[in-house]
C-alpha cells in the first residue's frame, strides 16, 4: 500500500499527467507575458503510447481569443510560423511541442499570463476524444532555458 501511494505520489508532483486515452502530456507549461503582450503560446511532450497514430486537431482555452495549432518551417533562409490542421501523434511515439516547432498558439491573450498562475487548455483529436489539461505558466527563460538543455537532440519524431 506505501509503494502504491509513493509511486501515485511521485506522479503528481512529476508535473505529468497520464490521460485516459492512453496519451501521456509532460510538463506542459504556457509562456508567461511581458505587459502589453497580446500573444503567448504552450508547450509539451505528448507520448502516444497506443499501437495507432493519433491526431491532434484543435486546443481552446478562455485566455486568448484564438487558439491555433502551429509550426516553425525553414523558408530559404528564414524561419516562419505556420498554421497547422492537426499534428500526428506517432503510434507507440511522441511529438514535442517546443519554441521553433510545434506549439499551440494563444493570439489575443485577454490579460497578462502571469508565472506561477494556471492555464486551462483543451485539446481535441480527430477521433473526437477531448482532454482538459490545467497548464503551469512560467517564465520565458524557464522555458528557454529547458529547451536549451535538450537542443543537442536533433532528433525529429
């Protein structure tokens, strides 16, 4: 019973949360916003651990006025921001949500995303399956500073 509760604890404080649907979202977070910002965005590692791919096609929340499922292309020289229709969750796979890739952009955020404050994001998938994901916001640099731990990984999934 104590290893059962360790285990459970060590969960919930993993900053993790493992869904029903067999999909796993590693710490998500939201970018915090400077005053006056009017866009932020949200990021995370989503395992699909089922023998099928999933699709995620839509995320809402009621901070922004437009929820947006985007990516970063290389266009000659330059980097640009594209609007996206869905993201493939690999069977068995994972996709990262990270600053100069995937991402779900918040446009039109109604006040400043402060850190330390939750965000409720919902996401939903082509199979019609929904997920309510509370979202920690944190600071630009905290999260500069975690992809910046993982930028050696070039490693596309």
């Amino acid at each position: 019973m104590k290893k059962a509760t360790l285990i459970l604890s060590s969960l919930l404080i993993s900053g993790s949360a493992l869904a029903h649907d067999g999909l796993k979202y590693d710490e998500p977070y939201a970018r915090a916003t400077p005053p006056n910002a009017v866009n932020s965005a949200v990021f995370m590692t989503i395992e699909n651990h089922m023998n099928k791919d999933r699709e995620l096609v839509s995320a809402s929340t009621d901070v922004a006025e437009k929820t947006e499922l985007h990516t970063v292309e290389k266009e000659g020289d330059l980097m640009k921001m594209r609007q996206v229709d869905r993201i493939v969750l690999p069977a068995e796979g994972e996709v990262v949500l990270k600053p100069g890739s995937y991402h779900i952009m918040l446009l039109g955020v109604k006040q400043p995303l402060v850190e330390g404050e939750t965000i409720s994001v919902n996401l939903s998938y082509a199979n019609g399956e929904t997920e309510t994901l509370d979202v920690p916001v944190k600071k630009v640099m905290s999260g500069m500073k975690h992809e910046h731990e993982h930028n050696d990984d070039h490693s596309h999934h």
